[in-house]
C-alpha cells in the first residue's frame, strides 16, 4: 500500500499533514486584480495551493446555450461572450504563475478540455484536477493523466459504478480522489462525509480528501477529523459578489479561521497511546484521589 503523492514541494496522504487547497475558481471574473488579492488571501490563510479553471469556451459552451443573453458584470452579452471574459489568456496565466512563485504558494487547474490541458501545461502545474462533471469523460481524464501529474478526480454528481468505472479505467497510481457533493450551497444532510471512510476502503493506494459547497466551515473540520488528506474550498472576497460559485465560497477571514483549526485538529490528533503529560504533573499531585496506581 502506498497512498502517499508528493504534489509540487508536499507529500500528501498518510502521516503528512493535510493539503489544503483553495479554490478561485472562477471567482476572480475575470479581474486579474481580483485573482491576486484572492492568492494573497490563501498565502496569507496557509493554503498550500490555489486552484482555477481552465475553459476553451467553444468547446464547452453547448450551442444551444451560446447565443443566450446574460447578466453579466459587463452588462448583457449572450452566454458565449462572457465565457470569452471569464477566461485569462498565456499573458495572464504567466503573471498568475509569477505571482504564486512571489507569495510561495502552488497553483494549479481544472481544465474542462483537453485544449485546456495543452493550454495549462505550458505552465508546468504542480498538478491537474478532474472536476466533477468530468468524471465520465475519459479522453479529457487521460488527457491529463497522460502529463504524469498527479490527478485529483472529483466526485460529485457521480454514482459508485461511475467512480468505479473511472478508477478501473485509470488505475491507482498518482490519483487522489476527493469526495463531492454538486449542489452549490451544499446542505449537511447531503453532504454525505462517511463516504470518505467508504472511498479510503474502495481504494487504500489512493489519498481520499474532500471538496466542500457547503455554507460554513465545521463540516471540512470533521472531513478532516474523519481522515480526509487533503480539502478544496471555494474561496471568495466577499459572497455577495457576482457569481455562480460565489454563495458557496469562504471569505478570507473564514479561510484563516479553516486552515488553522485544521493544523490544530492534526496536532489533536496525538499518538493513540496513553501517557501522562508534564502539564498534568501538578494537578495528579494535587487531585488524585488515590496515590498508588494499583497494579494491573
């Protein structure tokens, strides 16, 4: 068994401390200067990568859909237009990557096709995500997998037999696999957490995290709690912004508060074996009932 990845400078998966990833997604609308407050966040909370999203737009904007009109940040457009917007081209994918190098944090992507894979690797991403909806498209998932990064798949709006048709498809080696749910703003009673437990038996060789939707951070700490190796959350300046993405997503100050709750559940975490701590010297001598342990 061997369920451990290294991803950029860190290893993830058993004994390692738990990855954390914020994703930007498509958060930053198309502002450069919203993408680097966003990164200054995450460097700023601890997160050990951000993640975007990577779109050729007429691949990926169904024809139906293109010539609808939209709402947009830059007034009304149809739906093909603004997915042109939201996009960054090399230009700004070069600074994006210059400044993650400045602040020392990773930075990767979600490529919804496979001209996006071509598109990202010339960045040399520490890595390469699946999202959800992608499960089932198995070129784009060997596509990615065909750059020898590890790949993070994501399984939200996925059956078991789906995810198991994926794994059987790819294998073990470098996948990690993140439990999902795809509802944004995700309820508790959906989101579903023992299937963690669930995929760390399906599949021991692979580190199983968790990438949340949910409003809130306690459900990414039991994630954790449960064994989750690595957790991906939306990550926003403010969630009342304009956005599909944007209700779902943690606010940086909510972003601290997540990351360092989770080095502090890891250092909970302990040994499992039973000793008796120099900080518990004074009050045994003071409290303890009885004086001599009796033997076992």
């Amino acid at each position: 068994m061997n369920n451990t990845i290294q991803i950029g400078n860190r290893f993830v998966g058993k004994g390692e401390p738990v990855f954390v990833i914020g994703e930007i997604g498509i958060n930053h609308n198309g502002s450069m200067e919203i993408a680097k407050k966003l990164i200054d966040g995450a460097a700023l909370a601890g997160c050990d990568a951000v993640k975007f999203q990577k779109r050729t737009p007429e691949l990926c904007v169904p024809k139906e859909q293109r010539d609808i009109i939209r709402e947009t940040p830059w007034g009304k457009m149809t739906y093909l237009e603004y997915r042109y917007l939201m996009e960054f081209d090399a230009a700004q994918y070069a600074e994006i990557d210059r400044y993650c190098k400045e602040r020392k944090i990773m930075w990767f992507a979600s490529c919804w096709d496979e001209e996006s894979v071509d598109f990202i690797e010339q960045f040399k991403p520490v890595c390469y995500k699946a999202a959800s909806a992608a499960l089932t498209d198995l070129p784009l998932l060997r596509k990615k997998q065909g750059t020898n990064k590890p790949l993070i798949l994501s399984t939200g709006m996925s059956t078991q037999h789906e995810i198991e048709y994926a794994m059987n498809e790819l294998g073990t080696k470098n996948i990690l696999i993140a439990h999902s749910t795809s509802t944004y703003p995700c309820p508790p009673e959906e989101l579903n957490l023992k299937m963690i437990s669930t995929l760390q038996t399906k599949y021991p060789d692979c580190p199983i995290g968790y990438s949340g939707h949910e409003t809130g951070l306690a459900p990414t700490w039991a994630a954790v709690a449960m064994g989750a190796k690595f957790v991906e959350r939306h990550i926003t300046l403010d969630r009342a912004m304009w956005g599909s993405d944007q209700a779902a997503s943690v606010e940086i100050g909510g972003l601290m508060r997540l990351v360092s709750n989770i080095r502090d559940i890891e250092k909970a975490f302990g040994d499992g074996v039973k000793k008796v701590y120099e900080s518990e010297l004074g009050p045994r001598k003071k409290l303890r009932r009885v004086r001599e342990a009796v033997a076992a």
